[in-house]
C-alpha cells in the first residue's frame, strides 16, 4: 500500500510506535472487522477501529436507535433517534475516516445465517446485548474459525475474553450454556453507567487492532473482569476445557441453534 | 480450611464446604447468574451441592454479563 502524505499524517501516532509501524498500520488497513451490535460496546469500538484505518469494518444490528440509547451509544446523536442504527453509525465512521470501507448488515443474526455473514471477516467484535447472540457469535465463530472478542457489561462491571479458536478456550468452556431467561438482568432492566461501555468497548478495540499488528499479548485463556465502582480489574486465567461442548474432545454441538430470546420488555 | 475464591483466600468455620455454600457466603443471589470452576475446572450447575472442596482448593465463579447493545 502506498501511503499519501495525508494518510502518514493521519496515522502517525500509529507509524511512530515502534510496535506498529508503516507495516502494522498496513496490517490494520488490510484487515476485515466485523462489529455485532451498534450499541454500547459498538459504537465506541466502531468510532476507534473507523479512525485507526481499520479498511473494511462491518457493522450488524436491526434496530433503530432510541432515545434511551443516547446515555452511553456514542456513534448515535440526538438527531438521530428513530434511524436504523447501521446507517447511523457508518455516517459517524466515515466522516471520522474516509478511508475505511464500512459494509452495514441491517439483521438480526440467527443461526440461519451468521455463517455467511461472519465468512467476510477475519475478526469479529461481540457488543451483542442478549445471551442467545453471544452463544451464536461464539459458537459460529469456532466453527468457522474466525478470532473474536467477546464482551459483556452490567451495570458496573465489564467483562471481554478474547478467543481463538483451536487454540485458546472459547466464551462456552467458562459460561457452557445461557442462563435461563429472566436469571440474569439485562442492561435495559438493571442498568449500566454509560462510560462502561466505552471502557470495555475500547478494550475490545485494542485487542483487536493488537491482533492484527500481531504484538503484545490478547487476553486469550483470559477473562478480563472489571468492577467500575472500586475501579478494580481482575484477569481470571482460563484455560481450554475438554468437556467443552464445543470445543472439547467430544463435542455434542455440532450446529448452530437459535436459543430463546430472554424476555425484555423494558426499554 | 481455607479456600481461594475469585483470589482471595477465605477462612470457612464448616467441616464440610461445598460449591454452593461458597455462593451463599460471596451473597450470589442465585446459582444461574455465575459459571463456576474449581482449581481451573468447569464445574456444572447441577454439581454445586455435591462438589466438595478441600483445603486449599481456588473457586472462581464469573457472572454472566450480556449487555452490550440495546
Ligand atoms: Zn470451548
């Protein structure tokens, strides 16, 4: 790739660390992302990885952004209530670059299709609000052995592992099935401090930009677990679990399935 | 006996110490809201009474967190 001398000014706080360079600043243009979910952890991993020159980020989601959004979903302005949330995002990403090719996937993912989908992409960021997603991302992604981030939020916690497939544990050898419905609150009927989307988001930002520069360490075998009240974070090493019904020796998932949607009715 | 829980090593007075008594005493307000592993190893819902831990034995139980978007 042949740089102009606007794109070396753009990315020279990238180019002038030594860890990335002209050569990881093209590794990062090449790359292919795909974000799940325009929300919380969407919007501030899309805004960094956009301005990072990320060259082709997608983005999935199938809702239209409300107000209740605007309290943390930073790619999403007041103006912009009512609108479906991809649109809303590719037009704050490719004003922020326009370098970066941005593809917007106005759906749901199902087990039906996220295969195809995600087959695009060499990274997948999971900023999914529901556990039936988080198990599908999961899931197609070990099948179709594309690295992924998993994160989650709540109220004031956060929590991100990254996975590789075949080689480190997967989001199941830790979390095995979802919840049952209604177990576990969801952000909508519990709550969360709109700044811990964008820390954990950007965390998620970071490993991916680190998995395609190729340095430092991802947290692989690592969930990464922050309480925002008392701004601890703890690292809880995890490793591959042969009784993984995914990626254990015998594994008993073999498809996709399509879990049941956990009721949520609050917005 | 002492048993290490999220890394930090607590004292149980009990002679006998299970999976769920551990729960009870971090106020886990209900066994599906956490993934639990004991010295490194995935442990079932279904075996919280009955997983007995030892002196010494780490437990690590991690909540479920599935916010993100809406
Ligand atoms: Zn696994």
């Amino acid at each position: 790739m042949n740089y102009s001398a606007e794109q070396l000014e753009r990315y020279s706080r990238h180019i002038i660390l030594q860890e990335v360079g002209v050569e990881g600043q093209e590794k990062i243009g090449a790359a292919r992302v795909l974000i799940v979910g325009a929300g919380g952890l969407g919007s501030p991993a899309a805004l960094y990885l956009a301005a990072a020159g990320v060259g082709t980020i997608g983005i999935v989601d199938g809702d239209v952004v409300d107000l209740s959004n605007l309290q943390r979903q930073i790619a999403h302005y007041t103006k912009d209530v009512g609108r479906e949330k991809v649109l809303s995002a590719e037009e704050k990403m490719v004003a922020i670059n326009p370098d970066v090719k941005v593809q917007t996937h106005r759906m749901l993912l199902k087990a039906a299709n996220i295969r195809e989908v995600i087959r695009d992409y060499d990274f997948v960021l999971d900023g999914t609000d529901n556990f039936p997603t988080k198990f599908l991302v999961n899931d197609a992604c070990v099948m179709e052995n594309i690295p992924f981030s998993h994160g989650g939020i709540l109220r004031f916690d956060g929590q991100t592992m990254t996975v590789l497939p075949g080689r480190s544990s997967c989001y199941r050898c830790t979390f095995r099935q979802p919840p049952p419905p209604d177990a576990v609150p969801t952000c909508s009927q519990a709550g969360v401090l709109g700044a811990i989307a964008g820390m954990l988001g950007t965390i998620q930002a970071a490993e991916t930009l680190k998995y395609f520069i190729g340095t430092g360490e991802l947290l692989t075998d690592t969930l990464l677990s922050f309480n925002a009240l008392n701004m601890t974070f703890r690292r809880v090493p995890l490793r591959r679990q042969d009784s993984c019904p995914l990626c254990g020796s015998k594994p008993t998932i073999t498809e996709l399935v399509d879990y049941e949607q956990t009721a949520c009715v609050i917005k | 006996m002492q048993i290490t829980v999220n890394g930090e090593a607590k004292d149980f007075a009990e002679d006998q110490v299970n999976v769920s008594l551990v729960l009870a005493h971090q106020k886990v307000e209900s066994p599906d809201m956490v993934a639990v592993q004991v010295n490194g190893a995935f442990v079932d819902k279904g075996e919280f009474d009955s997983r007995v831990l030892q002196d010494g034995d780490s437990v690590e139980f991690l909540y479920f967190m599935g916010g993100g978007a809406v």
